[in-house]
C-alpha cells in the first residue's frame, strides 16, 4: 500500500508540477486537449504504474486511456519524462512500454465483446 501512495504522490507531482520543465510542444498539446481532465485518478494511477514501474491496467482504465487519446497518452508519457523525478529512468524503455500499453489497450478495447 506504501508504494501506491508514493506513485499517487509522483502522479500528483506530475500533473501539477510537470509543467515547470517541460517542453511547450509537450505543454501545448497537454493544454489545447484538456489532456488532464480526461482520465479519473485511479485510472491515472493504473496507466502510469503499468508504463513507469511493473503493473497492469484494467479494462476500464484501458477504456479510458482509448479516450483520452494517443496525441494525449504521448504528450503526458514525454512530459513526465522531462521532470527531474524520472531523470534516470531510461527513455527508450518507458517509450516502448507506453507504446505496449497503448496498442494493449486498443486491441482490447477495438476487439469484440464475446457473446454471453
């Protein structure tokens, strides 16, 4: 539980801290789509989890990154990797787990339901 509050800080601080460092294009984007209004905070928490530690990210959060949008989910990823806090995470790798994360949930959310 000590770590979801340590993520749930890191989240927190990315969303309204984030900014400071990151760059216009990444900051741009993030404004004129109202990326981070989009998604509910367990969800938020889910999708960077799954993207910047070890996790999976459920249907419903897979359903909600879908509408938040890919022009969204990758302004967010690069600004988060802009912020001092992530600065020895290793890019390449964040970016392919974003990418994973993101084509994941768009299969799941573009497949068809099984019928009941």
């Amino acid at each position: 539980m000590a770590s979801l509050n340590v993520y749930s800080v890191l989240v927190v601080l990315f969303l309204t801290c984030g900014a400071v460092t990151a760059t216009k294009e990444n900051d741009q984007i993030i404004k004129e789509n109202n990326c981070e209004t989009k998604m509910g905070l367990p969800c938020v928490l889910e999708a960077f989890t799954s993207i910047f530690n070890t996790g999976s990210i459920s249907n419903k959060c897979c359903g909600e990154l879908v509408v938040l949008g890919k022009v969204c989910h990758s302004a967010l990823v690069k600004r988060t990797l802009e912020n001092p806090l992530f600065k020895d995470l290793n890019p390449a790798t964040i970016i392919a787990k974003s990418i994973q994360t993101w084509n994941n949930c768009l299969a799941l959310i573009d497949s068809p339901s099984p019928s009941a």
